[in-house]
C-alpha cells in the first residue's frame, strides 16, 4: 500500500519518453509502534522461551527464542532533528519523524536523513555580469531537507545535488544583473544587495524543490571584478565618484551665486549692471568649484 507515487510516462513528438514525465516521491509517515512497550514484550518471550528450554522443552522453546531474535530486530532510534527512511524489498513504505524508540517489521531498511539546518559556501566563481564584464561572485546558502523521500529517492545524492545547482544558479544570476549602476535606475550586484539576494532565493527555491530541500536564506558573500579589469575598473567607478561630486559642488555654487545677488539687490548694497554681475557671476564660481584655494585681488579702486 506505501508506494512511491507514480506518473505514467508521457510520449514525446517523436513517439520517445517526455523529459516532463518523471517518478515523484511524496513523503509519508511510517508504520512504528512504540519501541517501549514492545521491548518490554520481547523480555517476557524470551524469558519464557530461556524457561523452557531449560526444563528442556526445546521444541517450544528454540522457536520462541528464535522469534524473540527476530522480533528484537525490529527496533530503531530516531534522533532530534532527524529521521527514518524505512524501505520494504525496495519499495518505500514511509519516514518516522518522530524522536524515540519504535518498533516496525523487522525486513525493513533504515536509513538516517538529518533535517537539519545546513550551510552552503560556494567557491568564487568566475562569470561574466550583463554587461560582459569578468567578476568573480560568491555565495552562502542555508537550506535543510523538508522532504525526505524526495531528497533520497529522487536525486542520487542530494547534499552534492544542492552544491551543484546553488553554483548553477549562481551563475545565472550573475549574467542577469551588471556589477555596478552606472546608467542609474536599474538593479545591480553591488548596489541592489537585498534584491540580487531575493531573486536567488527564489532561482534556488525552483531548482531544489525536486530533491525536497528548502531554501532558508541566500545571499552573496564575495562580489569582485576580475583581477584582469579590476584596475579599470577602478578608475571607472573614481571618476563617476568625481563626476558625481563635481555635479553636487557646481550645484551648490549656482545656488550660492544666487543667493549674493539676491541679498545684494534686495539691500541696496551695491547696483550692479548685467555686465558686473556676469563678472561677479564668474568670479564666484571660480572661487566656489575650483579644487586649489583661490588668491583674491582686492580692487583698491572704484568699482568700475
């Protein structure tokens, strides 16, 4: 009755078996009485099976102690944060997640699966962004497994299985997105850390639901140019910084030169005709955006 839940194979174009069509592995609770009660059973057996055969009624007592043998086992322990995979002539008949001592038919294989919570570190890969350019990208992952019959069933070996298509994914990922924003109002690696972490949140969560395995968290940890562009790189990104500096410092200087003249002409300090004030104008800014200090030239004479 505990069977592995099968889908018949479709036909493809060409009469062949559709690659959709695979063996899905659901997980269900495993057959187990309590292992407590039962021990306490298999000591009352072989005690009387002990007793006869010493007062020699062997052919009573041999086939007692033999049963006791075989019945005792039928115990198994699971551990916290573990579980059960229980199989029957190769067929699966279930996982016991509950902690404890149990009992089951004694012809059952068991095989431990750990739900717990486990790191992924990848190793620096070296991929091109969306814009073409070498970067060497990293990542960690948290993930456990939430479904033990497909992560043993359905995937050879499903640790190997997350490392591989977490590295995958990866490098999906990194071809999406350009390392820096230098156009503005798009996402990128470096500067969109919480959206890049998202969406490979979500990549990972699609590519790992066949072997059971829930994605707990995934962010980048290493994110870098390649050494043979880093340089250049670098000097890119310095004279966005000083453009972008620049913009902000000219900026405020305009409003400055502003502010005189408004000052100026609503006291009455000085009348300024359009030529004077295209000087000022130009004095200022000299004085205001200029990277040196500016040497003044204190006119000692009339204004004009």
């Amino acid at each position: 009755m505990n069977e592995l839940n099968q889908r018949p194979p479709t036909t493809g174009p060409e009469g062949g078996v559709s690659p959709d069509s695979r063996v899905a592995s659901t997980e269900r609770r495993a057959f187990g009485l309590p292992g407590v009660p039962f021990f306490l059973l298999c000591l009352a057996l072989l005690g009387l099976g002990l007793w006869l055969v010493i007062v020699e009624q062997l052919v009573l007592g041999v086939p007692l102690l033999v049963l006791t043998a075989f019945l005792g086992a039928g115990f198994y322990i699971v551990q916290p944060n573990q579980a059960k995979i229980l199989t029957l002539f190769g067929r699966y008949v279930g996982t016991e997640r509950r902690n404890g001592v149990y009992w089951t038919n004694p012809l059952t294989v068991r095989k431990n699966v750990s739900l717990r919570i486990r790191n992924f570190n990848s190793e620096r890969l070296k991929v091109n962004d969306l814009m073409g350019n070498p970067i060497e990208i990293a990542a960690v992952i948290v993930w456990r497994v939430v479904d033990t019959a497909r992560a043993v069933f359905d995937v050879e070996d499903y640790a190997q299985f997350v490392a591989i298509q977490s590295e995958t994914a990866l490098r999906h990922l990194a071809s999406q997105y350009p390392y820096d924003d230098f156009a503005e109002g798009s996402l990128s690696l470096r500067g969109n850390a919480d959206e890049v972490a998202t969406a490979l949140g979500r990549e990972l969560a699609a590519r790992l639901g066949h072997a059971g395995v829930e994605v707990l968290e995934a962010r980048l940890s290493h994110l870098a140019y390649a050494p043979e562009i880093a340089g250049a790189m670098l000097q890119r990104q310095q004279a966005s910084a000083i453009i972008a500096a620049r913009q902000q410092i000219v900026q405020g200087a305009v409003g400055m030169v502003e502010m005189a003249l408004r000052e100026l002409s609503d006291q009455q300090i000085v009348q300024l005709d359009e030529e004077r004030k295209a000087q000022m104008v130009s004095n200022l800014l000299v004085v205001l955006t200029s990277e040196r200090g500016t040497q003044p030239v204190v006119n000692a004479g009339t204004l004009y």
